[in-house]
C-alpha cells in the first residue's frame, strides 16, 4: 500500500497504540547521509576488492585488521551524521510513552542522538572501542583520528564494540530485545531488508495486534496481516 491511505492507516493504529516497538535496519539512516547494504547505492554496489559483509566479518578482523580499519574508518564512522526525522519521530514517541523501544541493528548511535533512551544495539555501536587484549575503553575519535590499527598502551589491538560477522550477539541484549517485542501491541519494522540472522527471526516473537512495515522495497521476510508501506522511513513517519 502506498500514499495517502496507508498513511492513514498508520496514524489509526498509532492512535490506538500504548506500546509499540520499532524494529529497524541500515536504511533508517540513508536519509542521515549513511549508506546501507543492499540499496542501489548501498555498500554491495560500490566497488570494494571484497563485499562489505567479508570485510566486517571476525576473520578478516583478525588476519586483515589494517584492511578492516581503512574500510571502517572510510565507511562505518559516520561521527557527523545527524538524525533524520525517522529517529526524531520516534524518540518523540517514547517520550510521550507511546513506544517502549527501538531494537536496531544500526551501529550510528543516531536513536541516542535524536533522544531515544531504551535502545537494543543488537549489533553494537561505533561509539564504544576497547582493546581486545586488556579491556581498557577507548573513545571513538581516537579511532577516528589516527591511521592503521589502533594499538591500546599495553600493545592490544583496539576494537570496535560491533558485533562483526561470525560473532555472537550479546545475550543480554538479545533478551532484552525479543521480551520487548513480546509485549508490544504494535511492531514497527523499517529499514531493513530483514536478511540478517539472528537479527531478522526477532520479529517472529511478535505476538501484538499491529505489524506495520515501512520500507523501500519489500523485505526477504514473508510477513502477513501487515500493513506494508513501500516509501522512505523518515518521510513517512513525518508525515504522523
Ligand atoms: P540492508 O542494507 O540489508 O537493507 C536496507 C533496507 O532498507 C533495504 O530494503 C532498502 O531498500 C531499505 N531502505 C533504504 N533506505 C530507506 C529509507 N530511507 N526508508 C525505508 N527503507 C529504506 O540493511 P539491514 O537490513 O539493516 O542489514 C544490513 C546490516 O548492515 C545490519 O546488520 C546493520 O547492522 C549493518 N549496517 C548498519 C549501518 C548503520 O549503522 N547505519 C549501515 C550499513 C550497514
């Protein structure tokens, strides 16, 4: 569905809505200047000697780090970016306590920028970097500022606090994500093409009243009883 009617129907359901939750994906940052996966000028379409997903893998963490770190700073730390009216949107809505939480598989910090507070980083953020060998914490600029690969005082490899492929998800906030889900009456996904596991099999604990999807294209995912509105995140949810 598209237009004026979807969003109507949209504003109906948020209207009866006491506590929803936001799934969401790279693409509600496109409109911040970010770039995501699988858009036409996402990330696979850009010419890179490996595919983004080989890049921010563990292996190539470990036997390519220098590699890893050109790639990351050029297109993963994205400091400057500002939220979109997506974001906005959202964390208005929780602070009016109508939704209870974002779980995104974004790693920009951008909900916590535009105000959002009980967000589920499922795959991390770029904020947080600590060295591999001792632990200590390090602050985003200092990856950004320098060159090659971070070294922590004590000599470790500093990393990134995301949840690189072949790498688990922290449980913690698995748990917190999927009892989230559970409870909500409506389920807001957007953004996502929903072809990333475990992330993508979230929404399947959904058990509320109301899923509604927002996205450029349609999702992998068969989702059913949905009300699907093929458009730009930010501009729509503006548009409540
Ligand atoms: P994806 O690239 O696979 O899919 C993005 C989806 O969003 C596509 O279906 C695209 O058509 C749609 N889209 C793009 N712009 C949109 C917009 N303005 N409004 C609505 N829909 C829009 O992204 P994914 O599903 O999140 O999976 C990719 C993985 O990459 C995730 O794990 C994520 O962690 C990571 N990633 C994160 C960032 C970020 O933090 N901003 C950026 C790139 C990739």
């Amino acid at each position: 569905m598209q237009g004026e009617e979807a969003v109507f129907n949209f504003k109906k359901i948020m209207e009866r809505t006491r506590r929803a939750v936001f799934f969401g994906g790279a693409g509600v940052s496109t409109e911040s200047g970010i770039s995501d996966f699988r858009s036409e000028d996402g990330l696979y379409r850009q010419k890179y000697k490996y595919p983004p997903e080989r890049i921010l893998s563990h292996t190539f963490f470990t036997e390519h780090t220098e590699e890893f770190y050109a790639f990351y700073r050029d297109k993963m730390l994205c400091l400057a970016a500002q939220p979109n009216a997506a974001h906005k949107k959202l964390a208005q809505w929780e602070a009016e306590g109508k939704l209870f939480a974002v779980v995104t598989q974004n790693i920009d910090g951008l909900h916590q920028k535009a105000g959002s507070k009980n967000v589920f980083e499922l795959h991390g953020s770029i904020w947080r970097n600590y060295c591999v060998r001792c632990g200590m914490p390090y602050p985003v600029q200092r990856i950004a500022a320098g060159s090659g690969v971070p070294r922590c005082a004590c000599g470790g490899v500093v990393k990134p606090d995301v949840v690189l492929y072949e790498e688990p998800l922290d449980q913690s906030v698995l748990n917190g994500a999927v009892q989230a889900i559970r409870a909500a009456d409506t389920l807001i996904v957007g953004g996502t093409s929903l072809n990333v596991y475990p992330a993508a099999g979230l929404i399947d604990f959904f058990q509320g009243d109301n899923l509604v999807v927002v996205n450029l294209g349609a999702p992998a995912k068969d989702m059913r009883g949905t009300l699907f509105i093929d458009g730009k995140i930010g501009q729509v949810l503006s548009r409540l």
